[in-house]
C-alpha cells in the first residue's frame, strides 16, 4: 500500500486543474484494501483521472487507487484478457498486441484505466465495454469480494451500476479474438491516428465534457452558441472538438465548472436542451 499527502491534481487528472488533494491511497492487494476499507469510511475512487475534475477545496480526504501493479495484464484460455482495474490502456493494448488479440483496440491512445472504463462503460466508434467484458471483480465497500456477470452492471451509454453501488472495480476480463500480431498493431495505430485527426488527444482535457442529448451532439450545440475555439481566461472548449474542454495552462477547477455551467444554461436558453455532464467532477 502506498500513502501520499498533498499530492498535485495535475499528477492525478488529465485535465491537470492547480491545487492539490489531501491524501491519496494506492493499493496493490485485496488484504490492503480491506484494510483501507476499515480505516476510511469517506473516499472517492480515483483511476487514471482521464474522466474527472477534483476540487481542491474538496471536503472528500481520501482518494483510493488500485494500483496496476496489483494484476497485470494476463491472457486466458479461449482468446480472454483478465486485467486489474489499475492497468492502463496503454498496457492493455501491448498485451493485446503481443498475444495477438483483437476487440479492445477502439480504447487506443486513451488515458484511461481499466477500472474507470468499467465504471464509465467507455466507448467509441459504435462500441463499448458492454460488449466486450465477461465478467468483472468487484469489491463491496464492506469488504467482499465479487464476480459480477456483464447483466447485473447495468450498463448504459457512459453508465453502469458501479456509479452508484458502493463497489470498487478489482479486475475485468474481456472476451477478444485471435487475430496476426501485426494486424493489431496496426490497427491500434489506425485508432489513434483517428483521434489524433479529431481530437485534442495531447492536450489537457477530459475527453467530452458532456453527454450527446438524444439524436444530438454536445460539441454541435457547443458550437452553436460560439464556444467553439474560444478561451475564457485559462480553459475553453477546444477548437479541434468542441465537446472537449482544454486547461490552457493554469486552469483551476472554478474557471472549468463556470464554463461548463455558463454553457449549460446558454444550451438551455437557446435550444431548450439539457446537457447533462460525461465528466465526474469531485465538488
Ligand atoms: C483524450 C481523451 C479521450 C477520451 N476518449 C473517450 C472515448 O472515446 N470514449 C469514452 O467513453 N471516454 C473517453 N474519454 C474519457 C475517459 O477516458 C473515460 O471515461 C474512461 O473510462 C475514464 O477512465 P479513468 O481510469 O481515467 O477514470 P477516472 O476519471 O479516474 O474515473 C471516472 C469514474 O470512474 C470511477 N472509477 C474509476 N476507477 C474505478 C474503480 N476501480 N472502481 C470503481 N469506480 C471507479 C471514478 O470514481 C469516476 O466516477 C477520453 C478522455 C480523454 C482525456
């Protein structure tokens, strides 16, 4: 188990916001965590941040990690890749590379971790983690340790019951197919080459900023009310996506939740539509 105190925001989120959070806890084993378990009753789980903007102000004192160390990337019987929740999609996409199994490669390039994926039902290119995972560990925050099918997770678009359980995401295993090493690779590297294409994949953000309303896209509405490419103070949405919200450099998390509010409400006053938030944010 690892204890960290004051650790920088910008180590932990990909949106990289100022400011610093109090402790953060990493833990490499199932012995470590139920004894995190017993010793803090008030945390937020925390994955490779990719999805998330934290308060500093925060009145939440801990944040718990799984550590990747805890179960590397491992390739089962019958095309399957188990996972811990802490593997990161880069280290995923090697295994998947090396063994020469397909199906995950439409994560690559993100900077996501298992966990969050299975949290979030992360998804693109008309897939997503549904459809894909067999089966998932869990461990209830009292402490038991489950196997849960892909039925009893809920999921939806960007939703599963792991928002809302008190359960931590251990590990995940994933159905894939065997394919030529070499026709992984590249597709990976056509999945990235994509994003960088449309996306601000190097830059300091959290992926969309909302969800797509039904039959509509948050970054057209984004666009429509001028918020497209423009800088307000040290964030705006990006030009190259107009659903991703960039930290220009110093950007806090006030200045990102007053913006994405401010376009909320524009949304609402000009089209009457709800954007509801992709991101967590951590008040
Ligand atoms: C450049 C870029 C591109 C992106 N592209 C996409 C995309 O194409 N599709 C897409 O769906 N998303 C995309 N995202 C958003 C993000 O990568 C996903 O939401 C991802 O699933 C978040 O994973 P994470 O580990 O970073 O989660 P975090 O941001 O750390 O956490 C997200 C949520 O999951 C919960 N969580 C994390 N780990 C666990 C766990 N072990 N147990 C229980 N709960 C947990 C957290 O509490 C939080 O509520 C993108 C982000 C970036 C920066």
């Amino acid at each position: 188990m690892q204890i960290r105190s004051e650790v920088p925001i910008s180590s932990l989120t990909t949106f990289q916001n100022e400011g610093t959070v109090r402790e953060v806890v990493s833990v490499d084993t199932l012995a470590d965590l139920r004894s995190f378990l017993e010793t803090h009753r008030v945390f937020s789980i925390l994955g490779k941040g990719s999805n998330t903007l934290i308060n500093p102000e925060t009145s939440i004192p801990t944040f718990l990690q799984i550590s990747p160390q805890w179960l590397p990337p491992e390739v089962r019987p019958g095309n399957r890749l188990l996972a811990g929740a802490g593997c990161t999609v880069h280290q995923v996409m090697k295994a998947c590379a090396t063994a020469g199994l397909t199906g995950l490669e439409f994560a690559a390039g993100v900077p996501a971790s298992i966990g969050g994926m299975v949290a979030m039902n992360f998804g693109c290119y008309g897939r997503d983690v549904s459809q894909v995972v067999t089966r998932v560990q869990v461990v209830t925050f009292s402490g038991e340790d489950l196997w849960l099918a892909p039925e009893e997770l809920g999921f939806g678009y960007r939703h599963s019951r792991v928002q809302t359980e008190p359960w931590i995401v251990v590990a995940a295993e994933f159905q894939l197919e065997s394919a030529d090493m070499d026709t992984v690779k590249a597709t990976q590297a056509r999945f990235v080459a994509d994003r960088l294409a449309k996306q601000p994949l190097r830059a300091r953000t959290f992926g969309s900023t909302f969800k797509n309303p039904p039959n509509q896209y948050a970054g057209a509405l984004i666009e429509s009310i001028g918020f497209k490419g423009k800088p307000v103070g040290a964030v705006g949405f990006s030009a190259q996506h107009a659903n991703f919200l960039e930290n220009l450099g110093g950007g806090t998390f006030d200045a990102a939740l007053h913006l994405i509010e401010t376009v909320q409400a524009q949304v609402w006053a000009t089209h009457q539509v709800v954007l509801e938030t992709e991101v967590k944010l951590v008040r």
